[in-house]
C-alpha cells in the first residue's frame, strides 16, 4: 500500500481567521493524509522550518487577510532556498480570483477558494505531489 501523503497545513500571517485551515485539516486527514496543522500566526519561516523537520510533502497554506501576495512567494522561495521545492505548496482562503495566475507564477500549485469542495483539493494533491 502507498504511504500516507504527509501535509502541513499552515496559517501564516497574524490575523486569527482559522475555520478555513480547520476544516481543511479535517478533510485532509478523514481522506487518510497524516496532517500537522501549525496552529495560528506563524511567520514564513517557521512554516518552512516545520516543513522540512517534519518532511512534509505538501504545504497547505491559508490566507485570508489579504496578505497573500506577499506571504506565498516568500514561502515557495525559502522552499528553493532550502533545497525543498519538491514540496508542493498549495493554497486557499479568500484570494481574488485577479490574483491567482501570479501566485501560480510565483510558485504555488493551485488555489482554492471559498466554496470550492474539499474533495477538489483532495483530488489535486494526490495528482501533484511529486514521489
Ligand atoms: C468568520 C470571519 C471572521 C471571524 C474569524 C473566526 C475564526 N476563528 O476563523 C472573526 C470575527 C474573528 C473575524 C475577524 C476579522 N475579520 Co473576518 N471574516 C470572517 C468571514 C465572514 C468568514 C471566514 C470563514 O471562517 N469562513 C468559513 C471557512 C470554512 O471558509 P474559508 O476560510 O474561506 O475556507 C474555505 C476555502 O477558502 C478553502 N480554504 C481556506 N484555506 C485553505 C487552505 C488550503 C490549503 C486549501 C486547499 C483550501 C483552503 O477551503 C475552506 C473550506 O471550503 C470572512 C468573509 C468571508 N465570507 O469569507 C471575513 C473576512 C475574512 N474577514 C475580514 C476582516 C477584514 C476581518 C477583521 C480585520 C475585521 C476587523 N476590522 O476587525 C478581523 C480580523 C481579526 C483578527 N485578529 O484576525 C475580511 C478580510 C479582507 C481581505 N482579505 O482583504 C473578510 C474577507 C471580510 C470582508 N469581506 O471584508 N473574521
């Protein structure tokens, strides 16, 4: 049998908009991943610290203050820095859609934003991670 797919699941940024990571968690681990969830307000660098300790292959990150311009390239390229861009970096939240192609630009697989159904995001990471 595969090996669970390991996933961190990460809400930088100091705003304390939580649901959305919880839920996403939930998903995650009622579809058999092993999931770490960082809990609130964590910096780029702590999430990419915990990504690479706990060999994760999927960061899973959740924005919703606006800061998402600026929170995911940093994180993706501390990834590169650190020789962990097989890691896929995934995000969701409540992210203009204008916003989207620059982000993928930037780095990030995929966004999926309210109301997209937990299976999509399910469903792309199992097509994407990268073993
Ligand atoms: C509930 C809520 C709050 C609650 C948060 C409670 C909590 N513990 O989470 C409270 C009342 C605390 C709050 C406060 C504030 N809020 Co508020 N809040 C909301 C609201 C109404 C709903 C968010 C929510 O919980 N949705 C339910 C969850 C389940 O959905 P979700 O997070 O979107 O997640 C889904 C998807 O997006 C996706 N997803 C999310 N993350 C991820 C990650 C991955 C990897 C994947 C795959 C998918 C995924 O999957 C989830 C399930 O479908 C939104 C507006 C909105 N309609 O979204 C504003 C909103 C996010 N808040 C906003 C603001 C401005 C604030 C305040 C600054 C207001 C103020 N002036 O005080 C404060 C900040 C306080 C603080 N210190 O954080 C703004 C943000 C503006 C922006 N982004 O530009 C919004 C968008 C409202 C608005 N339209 O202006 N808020």
């Amino acid at each position: 049998m595969d090996k669970p797919i390991r996933v961190l699941v990460a809400k930088p940024g100091l705003d304390g908009h939580d649901r959305g990571a919880k839920v996403i968690a939930r998903a995650f681990r009622d579809a058999g991943m092993e999931v770490i969830y960082t809990g609130l307000r964590q910096t780029p660098e702590q999430i990419v610290e915990t990504a690479i300790q706990e060999d994760v292959e999927v960061v899973a990150m959740s924005i919703l203050s606006g800061a998402h311009n600026h929170l995911f390239p940093i994180v993706v390229n501390m990834l590169k820095e650190r020789e962990a861009d097989d890691i896929l970096v995934v995000g969701g939240g409540v992210i203009p859609d204008d916003d989207i192609p620059g982000l993928k630009e930037a780095g990030v697989a995929e966004i999926f934003t309210p109301g997209t159904p937990t299976s999509q995001a399910i469903e792309f990471i199992k097509q994407n991670i990268k073993r």
